[in-house]
C-alpha cells in the first residue's frame, strides 16, 4: 500500500442493542481521497460517521482515525451533522457558531485569540456567508445554514471533513454549490460525505463506498445499473457517466 | 407610595429590598441558560428536592439555607447522572426525584418538635424575613456564579447550544453540563428566600423567557433578564405591601402576568411583519 490510511476501520459491526446496523465493515480511506458513503435509508451510513467520530463504540472490530482511536483524534475532524442539536431560536449569530469551531484549540478557558477569529473569518468567507456574520440562526434559509454549518467544521482546520446529508433538505442549485465548495476543500483535505443520491454525488467523488449493513467499494466509472439494484434492492434512475 | 414611605422607616423592607436585588442577579444569568437549553424541567426537580435537604438540616438543628445548599447540588449532580445515564427515562425519574425530595423534606419536618409554620416560607418564601446574614450569604452566591459564568462562558454556551458538537471539539462536556446544573442548583438556594421553593422556576425562567422576546445574544438576554428580574421583585414587593399580600406570590403574579402581555405582543409583532412581508411579495 502506498500512503499510510487516514481512516481504517478493521471487521467493525455495530449495533444499537437489537440487529446489527453494521456487519464486519472493513474501510481503509487515503489521505486527499473525496470518498462519498451512499446506501438506503436505515443502512447505517450516519452511525458509520458516528463510529469514525468516536461518538459511538463498535460492538467489534477496530476503528482508526489518523492512526489513532477517534476519541483522540477527533479535534483533526471537521463533522458537519445531518441533523444539528441545537435549536433554531437560540440567541446566536453566525460568527458566533462559526467560532465554535475553535473551540479544542482556544485558550485555557475557552477564550479566543486573534488567530481563532481569523480562522473563522477565513471560513466563512470560503463557505460565501461572511456577510451574513452578524445575522441571528433563527433568520437563515436552509440553505445558508446548511454554510454555516460548513464553515463550522472548516473552522476546526479539518484534515478529515466528514459530512452527513449535507444537501437532504435544500434545492438542487445550492446542492451544486455545496458539492463545488467540498471539491475546492478537497485539495487540502480528506473528505468523506454520507448521501442517499448516488446520481449526484458520484459527480464528484473519487470512490463511492455502498453501505446496507454491509459495505462495498466502488470506483466511481464502474457504477452501473446492477450495483444500485443490489444495494437498493430496486430500481433506481441513474446516469452512467465516464471519468 | 405608601411602600417608598414604609421603605424609608422600616430596615426589614429595606433588607427585602436588597436581597429581591441580589436575587435577580442569579436568576438573570442562570435563568438565561435554563431557557436557552430548555431545562426548565431539570430545573424544577432540583428546586424541589431540596426539601429534603432543608428538612434534614432543620429537624438537626442546622441552618435550614446550609441544608438547601448541599442538598441542592446532590439533586443537581443526581439529576445530571439521570440525564447523561438513563436518558430514555429522564422525565420519570426527575419527576420521581422531584416527589422523594419532597416527601424526605415533610418526614423530617414533620418530626422536628416545635413550631412547623415554617414549612410555609420555605414553600413559598418570605422576602420580609431577610436578614443582614442571609443578605452576605446572597452576595456571596451571586459573587459565586458571577465568577464561574465570567470564566467558563465559551463553555457554558457551546454545552448550551450544541452537546454533541462540543464534545467533538474536546470540550469536557460532562464536566461543564454537571457544573452548569451546580449553578442552577445554587441559584435555587439564592431564590428560596425570596419566592419560596415551589415558585423558584417561575421566577427562574419567566425574567429569562421575555427577555429572549426581544434581544438575540445570551450576554444581552443574562442583563435585561437580570433588570426585568429586579423590576418585577420590586413592583411585587411594592404592590403586596399595602395590601398585607404574600410578597413572593404577588412577584410572580407580577412576572406571569408581564410574560403573558409580551408573548402576545410579539405573536402581533411577529404576524404584522409576515403580513407586510406578504403584502410586499405580492405587489
């Protein structure tokens, strides 16, 4: 093998006390790699992302992150969730959720220096929301969120960016802007996204891992038609597409 | 009028007056947090139980504050552990926390011989009673949670706003979760003087509540919750004066009613915008 894995996962299952969500998945992902996690709904592509945070621990088998367990690693990782915990109205601006970025690196008690302020201004302006800084979360589309909330892991100074649903609940056009943001990223950074739409993403992405409890690996030109139907167990609309 | 002239006269109303002030610094900025990450229920439980811890200290001939001080940061801390351990049966088991807490307290007080009125202030306070010690004693916590608000805010926020994002970056999330509940448990003592235990959360979340109407930062939200918070004490204090009316009762009449008044306010504000917005869109 060439470069040392950035990511490696060994045998791992999982599951959440009743059927195993994962089944001996075996994973290696290389530094620069754009890899996108496609499966049905259910086939436990965000717990995947969730055993790579170290957010959840597997049932078996082993879980690396920059060669190291995710729980000591994490703060290398910039994770954008599908679903944020935090509530629309809370009293908050944009710069504010940005800076949360900087958090693992700040000063002993939390407080930002110059350099943290800096890092979130960059971020914001590479996700285009930086004139949005002073407005309220609460006065955001979907879409602008769905930025900030990019620009809130970029602001980590990921080597890894991981990516759950970026686009599910946002127009197509913003998708593509989203995706041409990931692509840019993708020259200084590993990237792994979590989709449901293999069509779109398979634009993008170096290597498409198929995930329904267990996982397959694809290069992107040797997609076709039986791959999705096997994984989806139907059929679905999709373009074939050349490199 | 006749309370500013009384005001002058008596030190009682004075010492009133000065712990209502004291209180709504407390419950200013760590009511701000309970809003902001909905525990308001959390909140309850902990109030509650102290009680037991109040009721233990009195039938021991102890100071009955001491006791609620104690017993309010177990509550707190047991809460949390409910919380972070057991979080498909939170709300039963801080509703059953919440009920045993009680129940210990009336046992104990129950069996402490002597004059039992006193289970009616610790109910619903008694602002009239404060006295020079328990004015230090409220300093001295609101200095307290002032400290540890000023050194951990980015903390406290990022705990507040996002858990799981926070945990990410390396934020002893546990840690700043179980302190943040800490605060509100001592906050609770702060307040038990004033409103009595059973109205601590009222006053807790409502000053918080209405200033979230109006200002779109936790730093803002913590200072005019703080103003409406001594507003409030000082117009129930004035209103029940006259009337001989329980003081912490007619307070969070006072908030409830004020509450009311801005949330229908800005429901209107909220629905007059989206109509001229509409009206816009259309033209």
């Amino acid at each position: 093998m060439s470069a040392p894995s950035v990511v490696s996962l060994r045998n791992v299952s999982f599951s959440y006390g009743g059927p195993r969500v994962l089944d001996g998945v075996n994973l290696e992902v290389e530094e620069h790699e754009f890899l996108g996690i496609v499966g049905p709904n259910a086939g436990g592509k965000s717990t995947l992302l969730k055993l790579m945070l170290g957010l959840l621990e597997p049932l078996r088998g082993e879980v690396r992150i920059l060669g190291e367990p995710p729980q000591r690693s994490r703060t290398q990782v910039g994770y954008v969730p599908q679903y944020p915990q935090f509530s629309r109205d809370f009293p908050i601006t944009v710069e504010q959720t940005v800076m949360m970025g900087r958090l693992g690196m700040s000063g002993l008690f939390g407080n930002y220096r110059r350099r943290d302020r800096a890092v979130a201004r960059q971020a914001m302006a590479e996700t285009e929301v930086l004139d949005l800084a002073a407005r309220q979360l609460c006065t955001l589309s979907g879409g602008q969120l769905q930025r900030v909330l990019v620009a809130r892991a970029l602001a980590c100074e990921p080597r890894i960016l991981m990516l759950d649903e970026p686009t599910a609940n946002i127009d197509m056009r913003v998708e593509t802007e989203i995706f041409d943001l990931l692509k840019r990223f993708n020259k200084r950074m590993t990237i792994i996204v979590v989709s449901h739409d293999i069509g779109f993403i398979s634009g993008y992405v170096n290597r498409v891992a198929c995930l329904n409890r267990t996982l397959i690996c694809h290069h992107t030109a040797a997609i076709d038609g039986d791959t999705i139907r096997s994984l989806y167990d139907a059929d679905v609309k999709m373009v074939e597409h050349r490199h | 009028m006749e309370f500013f002239s009384a005001l002058w006269e008596h030190p009682f109303l004075q010492h009133a007056l000065i712990g209502g002030l004291l209180a709504s610094i407390g419950c200013g900025v760590i009511g701000s947090y309970v809003v902001v990450k909905r525990i308001g229920f959390l909140a309850g439980g902990i109030s509650h139980s102290v009680l037991g811890g109040m009721g233990a200290a009195f039938f021991l001939g102890m100071s009955p504050l001491g006791g609620a001080l104690v017993a309010a940061v177990v509550a707190a801390l047991l809460i949390g552990w409910v919380r972070l351990t057991w979080h498909e049966q939170e709300d039963t088991l801080i509703g059953a926390l919440w009920a045993v807490g009680m129940a210990i307290g009336i046992l104990f007080i129950s069996k402490t011989p002597g004059y039992s009125v006193s289970l009616m202030s610790y109910l619903f306070g008694n602002i009239l009673m404060v006295n020079p010690a328990d004015i230090w004693m409220m300093a001295g916590i609101d200095l307290l949670i002032l400290l540890t608000v000023a050194l951990c805010y980015q903390q406290f926020l990022a705990v507040s706003f996002d858990e799981e994002f926070a945990r990410l970056r390396g934020v002893p999330v546990t840690f700043f979760y179980l302190l943040l509940l800490c605060m509100v448990a001592v906050t609770v003592v702060l307040l038990i003087q004033v409103v009595g235990l059973i109205l601590v959360i009222a006053l807790l979340t409502l000053p918080a509540a209405i200033a979230a109407h109006y200002v779109r930062s936790l730093g803002k939200m913590m200072l005019l919750a703080t103003l409406l918070g001594a507003l409030f004490t000082v117009l129930g204090l004035g209103i029940s004066y006259a009337p001989d009316l329980p003081a912490g009762a007619t307070i969070i009449l006072v908030a409830g009613t004020s509450y009311l008044v801005s949330l229908l306010f800005t429901t209107a504000r909220k629905r007059r915008e989206l109509r001229r917005q509409l009206l816009r869109a259309m033209q």
